[in-house]
C-alpha cells in the first residue's frame, strides 16, 4: 500500500495520507451501494448552533453524497430539551429510511451527554458512542467500530507493518479514541502502554513506543525526545495553535519528530479524513444488520 504514503523529509520517512486513503474507502463504499442497489440513509442531529459543529455535519454530509448515502438533517434549538432530543432519536430510531444516528457534538450544557448516546438504537449507533458499542471491542465484537480509532488502524494497516508484538503507547484514555484505541491494538496483538495526564514520566513511556498514537488535545506535547528512531506516529489531536495565527495542528511537533520517525500522520490531513470515511462504513454496516 505504499502508494497511499508520500516521501517526506526525513531519511526513510513516509508520510500517511489520510486524505488519500479517505477517498479510496469513499469509492469502495460507492462501488458497494451502487452494486447492490443499497437505499442507505444517514440522521444527523445538532443542537444549538455551534460554529464548529456545522462545519464538521457539512463535511459529513458531503461524504455521504460522494458515497450515495441521503443525508438527514435535523437541527435542535439550543433552548432543547433532553426529553425533546430524546424523543427525536426515538423517532429516527423507528424511521425506515434512516440506517445511522449521528449526534454532532458538543452538546449545549443542560444535555447529558450520556443519556442521548444510550438512546440510539444499538442498530443504529454508527458513532459507536454506546456503552455496550464499545464494550464490545474489549472482547474482539466489532460491529460498529469506533471511527477514529479505526481509522487509525487502517492508517497503521496502509503501512504494511505489522501490529502484532509491537510496542504500542496510546496517548489519552477517553471513551471515544484512547480506551477503543488501545484495545483495538491489543486484538491485534500489540503490547499496549495507556498514558494520561497522571502519568507520571510521559516521555519515558512514550520512548518505547514502535507505533505511538497521540489523542490528547494539546499542541506540542509530543516533541523529538519523546519518539523511538523509526516509530510510527499516529497524531489523533486537533489544536489551534496560537503561537501561529490560530492554524489547526496536532498533538506533535511534526517539524521535530517526522525526521525520527518512519511514517508520520499530518494535521490536517492524516486521522481527520479517516473519521469521516469510517463514519460511511459503519452506515453502510448498518444498512447490512438491518437487512
Ligand atoms: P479528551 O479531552 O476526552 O481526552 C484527552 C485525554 O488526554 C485524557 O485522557 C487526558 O487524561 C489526556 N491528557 C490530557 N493532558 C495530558 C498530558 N499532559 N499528558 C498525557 N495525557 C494527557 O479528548 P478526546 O479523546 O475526545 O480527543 C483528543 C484529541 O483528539 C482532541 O484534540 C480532539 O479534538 C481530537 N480528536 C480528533 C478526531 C479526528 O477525527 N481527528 C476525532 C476525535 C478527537 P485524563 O483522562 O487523565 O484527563
């Protein structure tokens, strides 16, 4: 699969690109409904009207199209209800025409994040923010996988190196990315190291790493001393980085790691592309378990 990396900089070092990639999954999922002559149908929900939030359900809904998945689009005041967003997914979950529920977050404050994940149908839930969703991974269950960590597994994939006996830090132990994440590589057979902000030496651990994933949230915080020679290093973060004009960068300061690893992922353009291909297969995934 070398033809999704380019050459970068560095001695031997590849770039992934997640754009590239992105685009084939897309074409394969297009390939797919249009051969089997698939109605497949996606809800996006957002409540209030959070600037950042309606740029990432375009974006969705510009995937969906280039796929030929129908978008849905219902949007809540931010005034609603938990009973009223509630109610709504209830109704899509019943709705024929819809196979996906993606709820855009965040959500306004008086919301409990929680409970509207829990009120997607499991048949339903292609953001695979349900509890028992990704509980399942703990036990090798993939029905709906996470996008961004399985996003990342298939930038990891498009290497050719192999997961199984690597040494493999995840950086950041959310519900969404680091937890699934880490798991995710353990299926695979990989010594699985979990950091967060408690731990204590984080460039000690982090030194170990041959594949190094970083979902935290802040810009820099992975710096040339904190990467093995030759590691793969797999940036999740998304940051605005003041110190240059708000631009979005990641959690590593790629000038300074990329010449020391052997693929690197950019921001932007490396794990963000991949979320959003992913979210169109779990859909399309949806549209099989309901058949
Ligand atoms: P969360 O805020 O939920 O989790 C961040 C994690 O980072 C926590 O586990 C936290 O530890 C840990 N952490 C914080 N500070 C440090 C530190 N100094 N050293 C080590 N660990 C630390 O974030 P998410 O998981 O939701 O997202 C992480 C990043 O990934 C964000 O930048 C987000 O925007 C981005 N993201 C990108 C996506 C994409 O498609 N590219 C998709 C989803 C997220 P603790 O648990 O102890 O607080």
């Amino acid at each position: 699969m070398a033809h999704l990396c380019r050459k970068g900089k560095g001695k031997n070092l590849k770039i992934l690109d997640g754009v590239l990639l992105a685009e084939q999954i897309k074409d394969e999922i297009k390939g797919e409904i249009s051969r089997d002559s698939l109605i497949v149908g996606l809800a996006v929900v957002l409540v209030g009207d959070d600037q950042a939030s309606r740029i990432y359900v375009n974006h969705k809904k510009k995937d969906c199209e280039e796929c030929g998945i129908a978008s849905y689009e219902y949007t809540l005041p931010e005034s609603a209800t938990q009973e009223e967003v509630i109610t709504l997914i209830k109704q899509l979950n019943s709705d024929e025409k819809i196979n996906g529920i993606l709820i855009q977050q965040p959500f306004p404050k008086h919301i409990d994040v929680t409970a509207v994940n829990e009120s997607v149908s499991p048949l339903k839930d292609v953001d695979a923010f349900r509890a028992d969703t990704v509980g399942k991974i703990a036990v090798g269950d993939y029905g709906f996988l996470p996008c961004t960590p399985a996003g990342v597994m298939e930038l990891i994939h498009s290497t050719g190196v192999s997961v199984s006996g690597k040494e493999c830090v995840v950086v950041g132990r959310s519900n969404i990315v680091g937890k699934p994440m880490a798991l995710m590589l353990l299926n695979e057979s990989a010594t699985v190291t979990i950091c967060h902000s408690r731990t204590r030496d984080l460039g000690e651990v982090t030194r170990r790493a041959d594949i190094l994933v970083s979902a935290v949230g802040k810009a820099r915080l992975i710096t040339a001393d904190m990467v093995k020679e030759g590691a793969i290093v797999i940036d999740v973060g998304m940051n605005r980085d003041n110190s240059n004009g708000g631009k979005l960068c990641g959690d590593v300061d790629y000038a300074g790691v990329a010449p020391k690893a052997s693929f690197i992922t950019p921001v932007p353009g490396g794990v963000g592309p991949m979320t959003r291909a992913l979210l169109m297969k779990n859909t399309l995934t949806a549209k099989r378990l309901q058949s």
